[in-house]
C-alpha cells in the first residue's frame, strides 16, 4: 500500500473537481434547456447528459480561461427512415436557437451567450459561467434497445451507434468493485452526500490519468486521446483497488490488454454497444495510436520515479509530482497532508517509517511498459 503517495495524489486531483455550485449549475442550465425543448418541441424530446459530467469524471481545465465541457444527448423518439442526419441535426439546431432568441427577449442575462454548430453536436456558450453545452442530437437504435443511440457526423454518411445510459451504468458496475467505496456510501454521514460527490477509487484514477493528458498534450490537443477512450481502458483493466496510487499503476500496467486487432484495425468497443469503436481514429490517423503510447510511457515513468522517491520526503516527491501534474494543485495538496501529518503526530496515531520520514507506505515493484500489441517492455530498457 502506497498511502502517502495515494493521498497526495488524491489531494491534487480533488482540487480539479467541478464545484458543487458550479455542477447544480449546469444541472440548472440544461434541465432549463430540457424543459423548453419538450415544452416547445414535442413532450417525447429528452436532454440527458453524458461523458464525463454523467461518469464523475470531470477535471478542472488546465488554464485560467478555459471551460469546462458538459456533454448532453438531445434524444428525439424518430425512426432513422423518417429522417437524415442533416434533417435531425438542423431540426435541433432550429430549436436550440429559438431557445437562445427567447432567453435573450427575457433580458436576465443568464442564457446562453451563443449556439453554434459542431461536427456533430450544437454547442450553447455560458462564458460567464465557466462551461458550455455541447448537445448531441440523437434517435432511438432498435439494434439495441432501450437506451442505444444513433447519432449524426456530417463527416460520415452512416449513422453512428452509442449508449451513453448503458455506460454509466457498466461504469458505475465498474466502481463498484471498491468494497470500500460501497461500505462508506452505507454509513449514515454520506447518506445525503449526492453520488457524484463521493468519488470511487475508479473515478479518481480516471481523473489522474485524463489530468495528466491534459496537460501532456497542452500543445497537440489534436493527438490528445479521447476521455472516453482513456476511461473505457481504465474501466476494463481496474481490479478493484480502493489505493489510488496503487490501481492506477496496476491500470496503467493493464489497459494494453483491453486494446483488441480486428483485421488489421485498432478497437476498443464500448461496453454497452459494440458496433461502437473508441479507438477508431488511430486507424484514420496512426500518429495518434503513437501519441498515446508515448503519453502512456510518460506516465508510468512518472509513477515509477515517485514511488523511488517516496523515501527522499515530502518536498522531493511534491518537486516531481509537480513536473506532470499542475503544481499549485501538487502543493495544496501536500499543504493538506502536512496538516494531517501534525494532526496524528498530536494523537500519537503515526509511526515512524524507514529513514526517518512519517509515513506507513512501502516502496512497490516497478510496473514494466505495455507496448499495446501483446508485448511488455520496461520504459527504461
């Protein structure tokens, strides 16, 4: 067990958590876009969110201006030989803008500031609030009943397949995997806690591994790999572990194997409908396949050294840390458990480890490098 190295990191990626106001916010937002849209279109529209505001995912932008990305599906209950892509995007789009026009006429200033049209979805702007909107338009797949989505890419002629309500729920399956985590959300003082403010070990990792290619790829967001693609690999390859530190190694280590050839093309289905591949791009484009192991490479030497350096104390470890992940994040979470620290010193309740420094962890084997096609190596040679 990696505690200290566990609770810094968690320390770190907690501060990247959405806000609670500003997530009742953006519920605010798009159950008022909901709301109109089966007031003003037909009472059978739905607005669900999805991605990683559904998952608990979400991680803090990486820069002052940026927003965050709140994903939402706009199912319409239409047979696909009723419409088109372009009919179904453009038939949502009208509605969203008589949305937008009609918060403007009401003059309160809390609508969105713009509605615009992207590969497929719609994007409603709230700058002053720190997110967007991003509403996908979708109709019902009969192939998989009865929460498969068919959704439309003005890039390709075929309709595309998805399920984000069959993710959430094999995500959340996933979670549940954490002992721990089901235990604590039986306890009477979470009882009234919202599930997505009590984190599983799961969704903390995928927050360390999506933090991390943030910024890895702060300048080639292009070859950055999808969140989906990240979250799906750590889903499948997570065991259960309830030590961050330690199961986001062991997934690191694993994610290769969840990563499927078939004839000749890369696949990651998802879980809840395989005709859909989260790894499609890197048959499209195979730099960025390269792209993703590279970052994959980084991170798992990252993890490595902090784990050697875990005896050299706190501020050697926080320098490291701080050389990946973002540093005033690293340090008030080092702040945080230098309090801790004198809090159990007082009680008498920690003991002293190897070398002088307080701490219960010990030093685990390095984890060798996946090179995604059936082969370990270590990074290092």
């Amino acid at each position: 067990m990696e505690e200290m190295l566990s609770m810094l990191l968690d320390g770190a990626v907690e501060t990247l958590d959405i806000s609670p106001h500003l997530h009742q916010l953006a519920v605010d937002k798009y159950e008022e876009v909901g709301s109109w849209l089966a007031e003003h279109g037909t009472p059978d529209w739905r607005i669900y969110p999805q991605g990683s505001f559904r998952l608990g995912t979400v991680v803090r932008p990486n820069t002052p201006t940026g927003e965050y990305d709140i994903d939402l599906v706009c199912w319409l209950p239409i047979a696909k030989e009723s419409t088109t892509q372009a009919e179904l995007k453009e038939r949502v789009g009208r509605m969203l803008h008589a949305f937008l026009h009609w918060k403007q006429r009401q003059g309160h200033g809390d609508g969105p500031a713009s509605c615009k049209a992207t590969r497929r979805c719609w994007t409603l702007s709230y700058p002053d609030d720190g997110f967007h909107l991003d509403v996908l338009p979708t109709i019902p797949d009969p192939a998989v009943p009865p929460t498969g989505i068919l959704l439309t890419d003005k890039q390709l002629r075929a309709w595309q397949h998805s399920n984000p309500i069959g993710y959430a729920t094999w995500f959340q399956l996933r979670s549940q995997l954490d002992r721990h985590l089901v235990e604590a959300k039986r306890h009477a003082n979470v009882a009234d806690v919202p599930d997505w403010a009590v984190r599983s070990t799961l969704q903390r990792l995928v927050q360390v591994l999506k933090w991390h290619a943030m910024l890895y790829f702060a300048d080639d967001p292009d070859n950055r790999p999808p969140s989906i693609l990240i979250t799906t690999l750590a889903a499948r390859a997570y065991a259960g572990e309830h030590d961050l530190f330690t199961g986001t190694r062991n997934v690191l280590h694993g994610m290769g194997n969840f990563v499927e050839n078939r004839h000749g093309r890369w696949w990651v289905p998802n879980p809840a409908h395989e005709e859909e591949n989260f790894a499609d791009k890197w048959n499209e484009y195979p730099e960025r396949r390269e792209a993703f192991i590279r970052w994959h490479t980084d991170l798992s030497i990252v993890l490595d050294d902090l784990v050697q350096l875990q005896r050299k104390g706190l501020h050697v470890l926080a320098t490291r840390m701080s050389e990946s992940f973002t540093p005033d994040a690293v340090q008030r979470s080092v702040q945080r458990y230098g309090e801790r620290l004198r809090q159990q010193t007082t009680t008498g309740a920690l003991r002293m480890g190897v070398g002088g420094l307080l701490t219960t962890t010990t030093a685990g084997p390095r984890v060798r490098q996946h090179t995604f096609h059936g082969q370990h190596t270590d990074p290092r040679g």
